[in-house]
C-alpha cells in the first residue's frame, strides 16, 4: 500500500471510530435528561468534561509552543469552539426536544450538502461528483434509518434549531479543513471544547443544575448507572475521542468525503441503542444502514487530491480544499 493510499485508510478508519463514539453519547445522555437535566446541561457537562481533560493533556505533550502558534489562528478556532461544538451539540439537543429524533438527525445530517454548496457556490471550487454521489446514496440511506417518515410534525423552532445544527456541522467540516498543517489537532479540539463550555454557560445556567443527578442510580435500559460515569462516558468517550479522531480523519481525506462518512454515525447510534436499550432495528433500518455505509464508501473513493497551481498563481489563490497527509485531535 502506497503512502497515500495508507493515509486514506487511517483517515476512514479513524472518521468511522469517532462517529462509533459520537454515537454513543446517544443512550447515556437520553438517560441523563430523563432524569433531571435539561438538554443544555447535559451539553454543557459533556463539553466541560472534555475540557477539563483535554487542556491538560494539550499543556503537557504540546507546550507553550502550540499556544503561542494560535494567534494567527484565533479568530477560525473561535468559531470553530462556538459553532462546531458547541452550537451543533445544543442545536440538535433542542430539536430532538421538539422534533421525532429520527427528523432532528436527519435534519443535523444535511451539514454535508452545505458543504459541497459552500465549496461550490462560495468557493467555486470543483467537487468531485463521487464525493457528491456518496453523499446523496448516504442521506437516502439515512432516511431510512431513522424512518423520518414516521412523524413529521415540525415544530418551527426544531426546525429552525436542526437546520442551525446542520449549518454547525458544515462549519466543523470547513473550518478543520482550513486549519489543516497550520494548528495541531490537539490544540484545535482543546481549544473549541474551552470556547465551547463558555459560549454554552450562560444558557446552560450551570448553577441552577440538579448536581444531585450525579451520585443518583441513572436508568439505563434495564440497568442502572452512577449518574457521573454516564457523564464521564458522553464527556471523555463521545468527545474527547470522538473530536480527537474525527480531526484526525478529516486531516487525511478532506471535508466532502469526511462529511460523507460522518454518516456512518447514525448507523452506530442504531446499534448502540439496541445493544444497550434493546431497541431492535427493522429490515428497513438493517437495509437504510447498509446503504449508509455504501454512500460513505463511494465517497470515500472519491479523488479528493487535485493538481497544483499553474505556474503564476499563487497557493493561496487556490480554492478547492487541499488533500489532506496531516498526522494527527467535532
């Protein structure tokens, strides 16, 4: 296997291991709500978690160093904080409020159409009709999956919140794209979770939490768990893993087929739920979830590289996104 071929492979092997952990925050942080928190606060523990994890670790292997890199960067890992972590996370969570769950993934799960729009229309840059193929085989799939036509009845402020988690989840694709080979990756999700848990505490309203949720007996299926390691598992396995890895995979692909294979996601969610929920899949879910996979296969087959610039043109004029050969940290 060829240096870039190998680089492809780690990068769908790492998108697909972080949607296994985006999807598994799903169940425990259902039985978070269901026992006390509201849909913010449960964001807001999750997000804090992480950063209380992950700002250490950043200090420890990466220095003052990578600190003092960011200022050219602050502005795009601002953003980043506020829209692809925290605004996708508290946008879905308030749609899945409102809406079917099915409707509110589907909705947060048309962020990858904004990014072939973005790119296309704003960028004017080519995109590959592979990579668009896959991600139209995969939302078909996905309706499936999700049965979105077992109710729809929208609300307008669901609606209005899975489009703005859609637009959040674009804006995590693009935006690690373009800090690709600039900021390291551990750095990037360090400091959106940091950026992320502030821009949540006002509405999250930490101080008004029901902290006795935590030493509580959580249900959990036909279980029962101590209410803080269900947030340890949503705040270090469904976020420090899953930004971690998922930065890492779209490092080596790029963002339409990332996009593509977030997908993927979904399906684990599926899964997930029915082993630790005994929440059964229907043969149309089962076939919805193969077709998934298969759009983010087609996608991921996708040439993402493209030539260099004529002789004259600078680099920077360039504007379709760059192939990705970045090592490694939503």
């Amino acid at each position: 296997m060829g240096g870039a071929a190998r680089t492809r492979a780690w990068g769908l092997g790492l998108a697909v291991f972080s949607s296994v952990c985006f999807g598994a925050s799903g169940p425990f942080g259902k039985a978070l709500i269901e026992a006390g928190l509201s849909p913010l606060q449960a964001v807001w523990l999750r997000i804090t978690v992480a950063a209380l994890v992950l700002v250490p670790v950043a200090a420890v292997l990466r220095g003052r160093a990578a600190v003092r890199g960011l200022r050219p960067h602050l502005r795009a890992l601002v953003l980043y904080g506020a829209t692809g972590v925290a605004g996708c996370q508290a946008f879905y969570f308030v749609a899945a409020s409102r809406l079917p769950v099915g409707v509110a993934i589907l909705l947060e799960f048309s962020g990858p159409v904004i990014v072939l729009g973005w790119l296309r229309l704003v960028r004017r840059a080519p995109v590959h009709r592979t990579a668009a193929a896959g991600v139209a085989i995969a939302m078909a799939g996905l309706a499936l999956v999700v049965q979105v036509w077992t109710g729809l009845s929208l609300d307008p402020v669901g609606l209005a919140a899975g489009l703005g988690a859609a637009a959040c989840q674009a804006s995590y694709f693009l935006i690690v794209d373009r800090l690709t080979g600039q900021v390291d990756p551990l750095v990037i999700t360090s400091a959106g979770s940091v950026v992320a848990a502030l821009a949540l505490t006002a509405l999250a309203a930490p101080w008004a939490l029901p902290w006795d949720v935590l030493p509580a007996q959580v249900p959990v299926g036909g279980h029962t768990a101590p209410g803080w390691t269900l947030v340890a598992w949503i705040g270090i396995v469904s976020t420090v893993l899953a930004y971690l890895t998922g930065v890492a995979g779209l490092q080596r692909l790029s963002a339409q087929v990332g996009g593509a294979i977030c997908y993927t996601e979904a399906v684990a969610a599926a899964l997930i739920a029915w082993a630790a929920l005994g929440e059964r899949l229907t043969p149309v879910q089962v076939a919805g979830g193969v077709i998934v996979l298969a759009g983010a296969y087609i996608a991921q087959r996708a040439a993402v590289a493209r030539p260099g610039p004529p002789a004259g043109v600078p680099p920077e004029g360039a504007a379709a996104p760059r192939a990705k050969t970045a090592a490694l940290g939503g």
